[in-house]
C-alpha cells in the first residue's frame, strides 16, 4: 500500500524519532511510505492548502500558537478521511479527541509496538475507506466513498442514500446492500445504517452522528448491538 503520512511535532527528537518508527513499520509490513515532517502546525497547513494528499497524521497535541487539537479541528473542515493520532505528555486532551474523531492517543514516549499496532488500524480503515459505490443519477455518473454513506431509506421503488449530499436511485435494498460493505446494518425493509456513523442505541431508535435518528425495528435491539461490538 502507498501510504502519505506527516508527522507535525514541534521537538525536532521527536520528529525523528517517530519518523525511523514509522520507516521501520512501513517496512515490515510491506508499504511504501512518502513520510513528511513539520514543526509546526502553522507550516502543516501552509503546505497542506497546495497538498491533501495526507492519509496519516501523527499530529502532537502540545504546541506553539496553535496546538494540535485546535489544528485538527481546522482539517477536519476539509478532510473527513485523514487518520489522526494525536501524540502527547497528558491525557488531559482525550475528550477532544472524539470532536475531531481522532483514530488514537499515544502517550509519550511513544512504545514501539503501541505505535505499530495503531498505523495497522489505520492503515486497513484507509484500505477499507478506497471502497466506493459508482451510481448513475440523472445522466451523470456519481462516486460515492462509501465510508461516507451514513445510512439509505427506501421511498417507493427508489432508495435515497444519505452522505455529503442525498442521493436517489432506483434499486431495491438488497441490490444496494450486495454492494455495500459488512459495516452496514439492515434495519428490516427500509433502510441500511452504517454502524460507524452510529452514535446511540435505544430500543426504538438509532440516532447517527448527524443528529438524525432512524426506528428500529421490534427484535433488532440486540443484533444491532452484537454488531457494532464485533465491528469493534
């Protein structure tokens, strides 16, 4: 896998350091990694407005004018792809952490085979975010990532799509489930929820992290449950 990971620390040792872990994990696991480093957050994305091409993002917390919490913020209005592991001396930060749905915290010092197992999650959710739904929609064809999809509710004959935008196509529930992936979740015969977008469980209702809230049908309290578990 060719993976683009920047490393925005404002210590220059630990810059470095991180960078020959990152080099030894990409090695060992047989990826081909272009590794950017930064000392500030100010120079991450000054050079990020000419470059988005960043898929991981070891981002420390603690920093000069504006610390990394408030800069992932800022990238989050741009980017909802990117993995970001914060690094930091203290756990206070870990509660902003699910604002910008930071993939992990790394205490510092950062433990090898921690930071290993973490750029192993992150690697296969990029793998897994490549996945996309190629719709025909009105004489134009539509890529959809399908990491973006939140959930699809059937109208009719016609199943609307809920991501970025909403989009509506005719197709049963189950043509569209063939092609989704085992993230989704059947909610009886009207709808497909992604179990990542889901931010409550109750047992009439899912509500999403949008806000919005789905019915749940009588029997599937538990199955939804056991599913988003075994997602882990």
């Amino acid at each position: 896998m060719n993976l683009n990971i920047a490393i925005c620390d404002d210590a220059a040792t630990d810059r470095d350091y991180l960078a020959g872990l990152v080099h030894r994990w990409a090695a060992d696991q047989d990826h081909t990694a272009r590794v950017s480093l930064y000392p500030s957050a100010e120079s991450f994305l000054f050079h990020y407005a000419e470059d988005k091409s960043v898929q991981i993002l070891l981002l420390d917390v603690e920093m000069g004018q504006m610390d990394g919490v408030t800069m992932a913020r800022t990238l989050r209005k741009d980017n909802d792809a990117v993995q970001i592991v914060f690094i930091t001396g203290y756990s206070d930060y870990i509660a902003d952490g699910y604002e910008v749905e930071a993939l992990h915290y790394l205490m510092k010092p950062v433990d090898e085979v921690k930071l290993f197992a973490v750029l192993d999650r992150a690697a296969e959710k990029l793998r897994k975010n490549e996945h996309s739904l190629t719709l025909e929609l009105s004489g134009e064809t539509v890529r959809i990532p399908v990491y973006q999809i939140r959930c699809a509710e059937v109208q009719g004959n016609y199943v609307t799509l809920h991501a970025k935008a909403d989009y509506t196509v005719k197709m049963t529930l189950s043509e569209l489930e063939a092609r989704l992936d085992d993230n989704f979740f059947r909610l009886g015969r009207s709808a497909l929820v992604n179990l990542g977008c889901v931010a409550r469980v109750t047992r009439t209702a899912v509500t999403l992290n949008d806000g919005s809230t789905l019915p749940l049908p009588r029997g599937a309290y538990e199955r939804i449950n056991r599913a988003i578990i075994n997602r882990g």
